[in-house]
C-alpha cells in the first residue's frame, strides 16, 4: 500500500502524542484521560485499514500533531525533554523491528489483555498495570531503558509508572506505524517542512 505523507505525519504525531503525555505525568502526575486512552486504544487496533483508524480518527492524535507543530515551528523553543523521549522511542523501534518473534509475544498478551475487558475496561488501574508489565518484560530488554525525569513523589506512585510505560508501548506501537508508511531518521531530520506542512493542513 502506498503511503503519503499524511500518513507518516499522523504516525509521528502519534509518537510525539505519548512523549507529551509521559512527560506530563512524570512532572505533574497528572495528564488528559481522554488523551492518554486515544493512545492506549492503538495498542488494540489490530486490523486497522488506514493510519487515521489506529487512532480512531485524527482527534484521537490532534494533540500529538500539536505538539510535532510546535516543535517543527521553532527549533529555539524545542522541547528538548519531548525530543529525547521521541528519539528514544524511535531507536527501540528499531530495535524491535528486528525481533519478529518479541512482535508476536507483544500481540499475543495485547490480545489476551484485551479479552479481560469486559472484567478491567480500558482505563482501569489493572489494564495499565498489565501493558506496564509487557513493556518491562519485552521492550525493557532490548535496552538502553528510556529514563524518564520528572518529580520524584509522581515518578515513585505505581498507577502513574505504569501510565508511563503503558505510554511508552503506544509511543513505539506509532513508531512502527511511521516506519511503516515509509518514515526514516533522514526525513525525521531533513523533512521538517514537509512535515509542517502536513500538520498545518490538519489542523485547518
């Protein structure tokens, strides 16, 4: 399938979505709900025809294509925080890329996460919990870990860990899908305004 750049700008979107979020909750404990789970949905959305209903639809990922704006916009007033949590998540991906047979684990659990449901919805405490535990069992071995910064009193609290790391998969769930649709380090450092241009025209 060929893929255009609306495709890839959304996929980025997607990464820069989660780096926000985990950054917000490491520095204030707290993040928007209705975000967080618009990213954690995509970790479920197996069979998705396009870019735009892994994430729902684009409100699902217009804060991440907010954000990928204000970034591309001003190189001065970078989040350089943002920044790194992005490139971090785009180097594990890579990485995983390469363990076809971690891929198919991480779907497996995904899968059977999703089935309990019915028993622990979406945003419960126990669902966040499970894909933490996937994150530090498949993509923490690949290393190096991303280290998160933040306030201590949020970063030691278990429900908002887990936040982070169920974050951190769906970060790497919309690396995936950026590589996919053709998306490289080269365009990431040399297709700014390519990118811009996209972001401009989504949020118009």
């Amino acid at each position: 399938m060929l893929h255009t750049k609306f495709d890839q700008t959304l996929a980025l979107a997607g990464v820069y979505h989660t780096a926000s979020l985990v950054k917000q909750i490491a520095n204030t404990g707290i993040a928007n709900n209705a975000h967080i789970e618009s990213s954690i949905e995509t970790l479920f959305r197996f069979d998705a025809n396009t870019v735009e209903e892994v994430f729902g639809n684009i409100d699902g990922v217009r804060h991440g294509v907010k954000v990928l704006q204000k970034h591309l916009e001003d190189r001065s007033s970078r989040d350089l925080e943002i920044t790194k949590y992005v490139i971090a998540i785009i180097m594990l991906e890579k990485k995983l890329s390469g363990s076809p047979a971690m891929l198919d684990a991480i779907e497996k659990k995904l899968k059977e996460i999703e089935a309990q449901f019915n028993f622990f919805p979406l945003g419960h405490e126990n669902t966040f919990a499970k894909i933490a535990q996937l994150y530090k069992d498949t993509i923490s071995t690949l290393g190096p870990k991303i280290i998160v910064s933040g306030e201590q009193p949020h970063l030691s609290n278990q429900y908002n860990a887990s936040k982070v790391r169920a974050l951190l998969l769906a970060g790497i769930r919309s690396a995936v899908l950026w590589r996919q649709c053709g998306g490289s380090r080269w365009q990431f450092i040399f297709g700014r305004k390519a990118y811009l241009e996209e972001c401009d025209k989504i949020l118009s």
